[in-house]
C-alpha cells in the first residue's frame, strides 16, 4: 500500500501524433511526456518517453517555455524506435548526468513484418551512446519507486495479462539466431498516486492498457483511478477488443482518459460516446493539470 502522495502534477505532452488545432506546436509519431510533481516545496520532474526525434520535443518546449536541463528522471517505457528515438538528441541537450529508468531488454532489436520487414526498435548502440551523454541506466524487471508516491509498473508478462489483452502480435525478434515472437514484455508503465487517485502513464500500452491500470491498483494498493494517459495502441483492434476495454476502464471507475498516439480513430470515438467530457484527444502541446 503506497502511503505517499504528490500534491499536484502539471503534464506537458511533448510529443504526439496529432499537433492540435491551429497550433504551433510540432507532431510527430510517438509520445512524450514532461510531468512536473509538486511535493511539498519540492518539483521533480519525470521525462516519460522520448518519441522518435528530439527536435520537434524541443521546439515544444520552447513554446511551453520549459527547459530540459529541468528533468531528474527518465522513464522508457518501452524499446519501439517512437518511444526512444528522440533519447541521445535529449540527453545531448540537457548536459547532464540523469537516470533512465526501462526495463532490462529495452535494448532488443524488434521488427515488424506487416505489411513488409522494418526495424522498429531502439537507435543502434543507444546503451553506449546514452551513457557517453551522461545517462546512467536503472533496468528493472521490478517496480522501482523513484520519488515517494510515483513508481514504475515494472513487468507484464504475457499469462499475466487479462485472456482478452493477450494475443499474437506481428512483430517479431531475433533470439540466438531464431525468429520469435515478441510479446513486449518490455513495455512499464508510470503510476503516480495524486490526491485525486491514481494517475497512470503507457507508452502503447502493449500489455494492455487495462492489465496495465490492474497492475496499478496492485503495486499501490489503490482503486481510485483518477486518469489514464497515453496510446493504448487499438489502432487494430477488433470492434469486440475496443468495447470490452472501454468497459473494463469503466468498471474499475478511471475518472478520466488522455489518449491518442496508436489508440486509433475507432477506440477514440468508443472512448468519446461511452465517457463523454473526460474523454480528451493529446495532442502536441496539451498541458493536463491535476
Ligand atoms: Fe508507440
Ligand atoms: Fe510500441
């Protein structure tokens, strides 16, 4: 049972697939998120993600007018190439030593095979490359506490996930010369206990976004989900998937939902219909207080 809350957290999304309305802001493909978590006088500031290319991210936040130096902490979520290709140009820029947070096979080498063969994984040598800029690797299987009240959801493997979540995937990894399926185990999510409930980050949530908000409720103690933020990736999901997953986070009561990236069009509109005004679209640009 986790005792330890935040005050308040102030979310600048970074990074995403869709720039918003008449915005200034940049989009690309992939997520990034700076949470800023007020305790006591005290401001940690958590990097969730890096997407794939660090210029647009730092553009962002010239118009946030926030710096990067400010980070303390990094978080991957998980290997794919638009979840960690902007790391090495951030860590360039923010000039300083700083821990990253991921689990131990983020280095692996994914592809995807469909529609046709392409590396998808992380930026070639980026475990050497990282720490040539100062970033010092904290690789965990486990949950890991990093500030009192904000941990990382560490593992989901596959049997553990709910029987609906689970499934053959088209991506695919090589492993001492043979071809096999990967089931992203990699993936970790963030929960963040706030004096509103449970505020839960995923990358593309590819244990599932609900095993991943039950993991959550696990390692904390806590039922009372305040929002859930990221992809969800459904963007090819079975009509039945998206329904049961909308429901799912609706019975475990998730007060809100931030989404975009590879939730997909047709989970956004179930998303819209079925949870009304605390449904939001990310976008490039959004800042999300609690
Ligand atoms: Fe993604
Ligand atoms: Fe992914």
């Amino acid at each position: 049972m986790i005792e330890e809350k935040v005050d308040s957290l102030k979310i600048y999304t970074l990074a995403e697939d869709f720039s918003g309305y008449n915005s200034f802001f940049w989009a690309q493909h992939g997520v990034s998120f700076l949470i800023e978590a007020k305790i006591g006088e005290d401001r940690k500031y958590i990097l969730f993600d890096t997407a794939n290319h660090a210029d647009p991210i730092l553009h962002n936040l010239q118009l946030l007018k926030k710096e990067i130096s400010v980070v303390d902490y990094i978080v991957l979520s998980h290997n794919h190439y638009d979840h960690t290709g902007g790391l090495l140009g951030l860590l360039k820029e923010m000039k300083k030593s700083v821990p990253i947070f991921a689990h131990p096979d983020i280095f692996k080498m994914s592809y995807s095979v469909d529609p046709y063969f392409r590396y998808i994984g992380p930026p070639i040598n980026m475990r050497e490359e990282a720490e040539k800029y100062g970033g010092m690797w904290v690789l965990s299987r486990e949950p890991i506490y990093i500030v009192p009240g904000i941990f990382t959801l560490g593992e989901i493997k596959e049997e553990e996930r709910v029987e609906w979540e689970r499934g053959a995937t088209r991506v695919v990894m090589i492993n001492n010369g043979e071809k096999v399926e990967d089931y992203m185990e990699d993936e970790i999510g963030l929960g963040i206990n706030t004096q509103k409930g449970l505020v839960i980050f995923g990358g593309c949530s590819h244990p599932g976004i609900v095993s991943m908000v039950k993991r959550a409720i696990e390692i904390s103690g806590i039922s009372r989900i305040h929002a859930v933020i990221g992809g969800f990736h459904l963007v090819s999901a079975s009509d039945e998937r998206i329904l049961k997953t909308v429901t799912a986070l609706k019975d475990l009561g998730v007060e809100k939902i931030y989404t975009g990236h590879c939730t997909g069009l047709q989970a956004e509109c179930e998303f819209r219909m079925q949870l009304n005004k605390n449904f939001h679209k990310l976008h490039a640009g959004m800042v999300i207080s609690i």
